[in-house]
C-alpha cells in the first residue's frame, strides 16, 4: 500500500539558510531511493521559515528504509538546535470518490 506523507518543518530564523541547504540536499538524495514515487519541497510564502515535504512512497517498508539514511539521520540530529519546534508528520491515504 502506498504511503501519502506531509511533513511541515519549521526553521529557526537565523538558521533559515543552512536548514533549507539540507532539504534540498535531502530531496536530491531521497529522490534516488527506489521506494520514492514523489519527494516535493516547499517553502511558505507567508513565512518563510516554513517548509513542507508532500511524499509519495510505494510501501511502509520503503519509508522506514528511508528514515534511516545518512541525510534523513543527519537533519534529525540538527533539528533541536535549528528548529523551532518538532516537525510534524502526517501519514495519510488518498480517500476516491
């Protein structure tokens, strides 16, 4: 079963630059896993400090591989320190009419 995900991240102002280096960098390197269908980034025009991920994933198995890349570990150990809050992660399904 596929996997429809939204992550909202939101940086610390002085550390705006740098978070979103490591989101582009995050999406180049997701955007080859053999599980990802669609990694989309994208940054609030009303704050620009919010950042939005909308994924698609072929499987949970293909997610969980995912989350432990090199990349994905490396902004999870950063994100206390650059973020102002925990980023929040909605998993959801596509409801067909």
């Amino acid at each position: 079963m596929k996997i429809y995900l939204t992550a909202l991240i939101k940086a610390r102002e002085e550390h705006r630059a740098e978070v979103l280096d490591m989101l582009q960098n995050m999406v180049k390197e997701t955007r080859k896993e053999e599980a990802c269908e669609l990694y989309n980034l994208h940054q609030g025009i009303d704050d620009s400090n919010l950042f939005i991920f909308y994924e698609i994933w072929k499987s949970e198995e293909g997610l969980a591989l995912h989350n432990q890349q090199p990349y994905i570990r490396a902004f999870g150990a950063l994100a206390d320190e650059k973020l102002q809050e925990k980023p929040q992660i909605f998993t959801t399904k596509i409801i067909d009419l």
